[in-house]
C-alpha cells in the first residue's frame, strides 16, 4: 500500500506539541470507530491520524529550516521493519 499525502499550509498556531494532541483525538476517533464496527469510518479517521502525522512531520522539518533528512529517516525505518521480519 502506498499512501500519498498532501503537504499542508501550516496554519498559525499550529506546533508539534498540537499536533500530539491533535494525533491522540484522531486515535480516540479509530478506537470508537473500530468498537462501534464501523469500517469505513475507521479508515476514514486513520487516514485523519496518518495526514496529522505527516504534518507533525513537516512541522518538525520546518523547525530545521527544511533541512532534517527525512529520505535518511524513512530509509532507516524502512531497514527497522525489514529487520523486525515486516517488510522484505
């Protein structure tokens, strides 16, 4: 599965510490989602959790003034998965 995802504007006010919080209300959104049975609401609210991820990300990388490596993160995680049996 390859997901791609849009580079958001980030809004004011936006930090890496509101997106935390922002990650956990779209976790407690999956959880009920999934308790309550409801499949299409569950990828829904993940894919909420996946772009708010992803923002977190970017924000964490514009604090570096776009220099954090993230092709060097992504790569090591990669290696991470396929150590752990994974991925191939």
């Amino acid at each position: 599965m390859d997901i791609h995802l849009p580079t958001l504007t980030i809004q004011p006010g936006w930090t890496a510490e509101s997106q935390l919080i922002k990650c956990q209300e779209e976790l407690d959104e999956i959880k009920e989602a999934v308790a309550a049975h409801d499949d299409v609401n569950a990828i829904r609210e993940t894919l909420d959790l996946i772009q708010t991820g992803h923002t977190l990300l970017q924000i964490m990388d514009e604090s570096y003034d776009g220099h954090l490596n993230l092709v060097k993160f992504q790569a090591e995680h990669e290696a991470k998965l396929i150590r752990k049996g994974y991925m191939e």
